[in-house]
C-alpha cells in the first residue's frame, strides 16, 4: 500500500503527463492550422510584365509630277428644225461627217465614244414673258468623247472637227496613261521620307533604328485632273497646253528601336 507521500508524488507526475499531452496537441493543431493558411506555391514562376517595345512611328510623303500623255476631247452637233425628223437627219449627216474627219486624224475607232445623243422641242415665248409657251422646232444633239493618244495632234484634230460640221466643243480632259508607274514612284519617295525623318528623330534622341514594325499605306491620291479647257478654233492649229499633274502617297512606318 502506497504511502501518503508516494500517493502525491504520483499525482504530480501525472498531471505533468496530462500538461505535456496538451502542449503537444496545442503545438499539432497550430502547425496543422499555419500549413493551411499557407499559400500554395504555383510550380510556373510568374515573371515580372515586359517593359513596352520602344518604337517610333512617323509619317512619309511622296509626289511625282509628270506632263499628261493623252486627253479626252468631247465635241458634237448641234441641229435645229421646224420637224423633229428634219433636225434628226441633219444632225446624222453632220455627225457621220465629223466621226469621218475624226477617224483620217489618226484617231482610232475603239476611241471615238457616243456620248449623247437627245432630241427636245424648242420653245418661244413672248418679249414681256406673258402667255403660254410656243413650239417652235426641234433640237437635235449628238455629242461625243475621243481619246487621243497623241496629244501633238491634238490642235488639228479639233479645227478637223469643226470644219467637218461639229459646232460645240464641252472641253477637254487630260490624264496620265500609266498612272501605276507614277503611284509606284510616289510610294518609293513616301518611304524614302519617312526613313529619313525616323533616322533624324533616332540621332536627335541617341537611339538607333531597328527593325521595321509595321508599314501602312494610308491612301495614294489619283492624278490631280486639269481643269477643262473650252476650246474652240476655226483656221490654224488649236494652242493646247496639258500642264502638269500630280501623284501623291502617303505611308506610316514604325521601326523598333536598338
């Protein structure tokens, strides 16, 4: 039988157990509860965002200038009568004269283009504007549109015309025959601009050009046309002037820089 000493001796060593027992399920339950609050490591390591690509992006401008190598000449007749069928003949008697004269010009058929052709009543009315309107006649219209390939001959061709019959001659209209060439030069010099604007801006600022990033046709403007001249000449050569017209392109380019 134990002793009353032995009795207590006992007692301290057993709650010494219990203390120990609850430290170690106090320590397991905080190392379990930091384990689940934790994060979880993601096995692809997440890099830092790409500084922005250093570029410079400027604007080029291309113009070619050339004399224009052919022209659109519209001329015709004009008739007039009491009866629309007598106006009618008349103007296809002139006209048939005038394609003819056309045609020994040196113009070729294919480039001989009706236009027009209308036949309207004539109407009169009184000095004062006062009372109903009067027929009067017929006019006759027959206009067409030639092409001449050869503008040296132009002048002649329209005193040819009008000796022929044609009494009305609307203007003419000049243009480039090859205008792809044109838009090809003015697209070269566009670029051309634009590298040496973005070789200055990279000096200016310490910095070297790099590869090109982008090239972006922003439009190629059509031949600018010359205004219509009103010509119209009896005896001697016509004076014919075509000028000058333009192609322009411009382009953007962006070069990476070094």
């Amino acid at each position: 039988m134990l002793s009353k000493q032995s009795r207590a001796l006992l007692g301290v060593l057993l709650a010494a157990l219990l203390g120990l027992a609850a430290l170690g399920a106090f320590l397991t339950q905080g190392n379990v509860r930091a384990q689940e609050d934790e994060p979880e490591t993601d096995e692809t390591v997440q890099q830092p965002e790409q500084q922005a690509e250093r570029v410079i992006q400027v604007n080029g401008h291309g113009i070619v200038s050339a004399q224009p190598d052919q022209a659109i000449v519209r001329f015709g007749v004009q008739t007039q009568s009491e009866s629309a069928g007598d106006a009618l003949e008349e103007n296809n008697v002139l006209m048939q004269e005038v394609i003819s004269a056309t045609l020994e010009a040196g113009i070729a058929e294919d480039d001989i283009q009706t236009q027009q052709l209308r036949l309207e009543p004539v109407y009169s009315q009184t000095v004062d504007a006062v009372g109903p309107l009067t027929l009067t006649g017929y006019r006759a219209i027959n206009n067409v549109a030639v092409t001449v390939q050869d503008l040296g001959g132009l002048g002649d061709l329209l005193d040819a015309a009008v000796a022929a019959g044609a009494n009305t001659v609307e203007g003419i209209h000049f243009e480039i025959g090859d205008r792809q060439a044109l838009a090809a030069q003015a697209r070269e010099a566009a670029v051309t601009d634009a590298m040496q604007k973005a070789e200055q801006l990279a000096q200016l600022t310490g910095t070297e050009l790099g590869i090109v990033m982008t090239i972006t046709e922003i439009g190629t403007a059509p031949p600018q046309p010359f205004p219509e001249a009103d010509v119209f000449g009896i005896g001697g050569a016509v004076p014919i002037a075509p000028g000058t017209q333009t192609v322009e392109a411009h382009v953007q380019v962006s070069w990476q820089l070094e």
